[in-house]
C-alpha cells in the first residue's frame, strides 16, 4: 500500500496494489463528495481517491507534518 497527498488541491489517493503489478483502472465508483473508488479490469479494489483530505484525513495529515 502507497499513499500519496497532494497538499495544492488537497486530495490523497491510496494505492492497494504495487503500482508495477496493477493494471490501469477500468471503473471508478463515486462512493460520496469526497470518496472515489478505482477497480481493474477484474474488478479488483486497486486505489481510492479521498477529496479534502485535511477534513477527511486529519490524523494522516498530522502524521505526515511531524
């Protein structure tokens, strides 16, 4: 697991799977505002995308800063 933050637009995507191993992602589910789910082409969970992380994400904010 990867997690990227992206402090200009706020936003952190998580990755389940090596990036190298994954294939590119074949559907995205919009869960809510700040929730995005991204599926292979076998349906696999490969990354979910979080919008306003700051809110969403504080305590992994936090941890990041330190």
């Amino acid at each position: 697991m990867k997690i990227e933050i992206d402090k200009e637009v706020d936003a952190a995507y998580i990755y389940l799977e090596d990036q190298s191993k994954t294939e590119e992602v074949a559907r995205t589910i919009t869960v809510n505002e700040n929730i995005i789910l991204d599926f292979d082409s076998s349906n696999r969970l490969v990354g979910i995308e979080v919008l306003n992380a700051s809110k969403n994400l504080p305590k992994l904010q936090q941890k990041l800063i330190v």
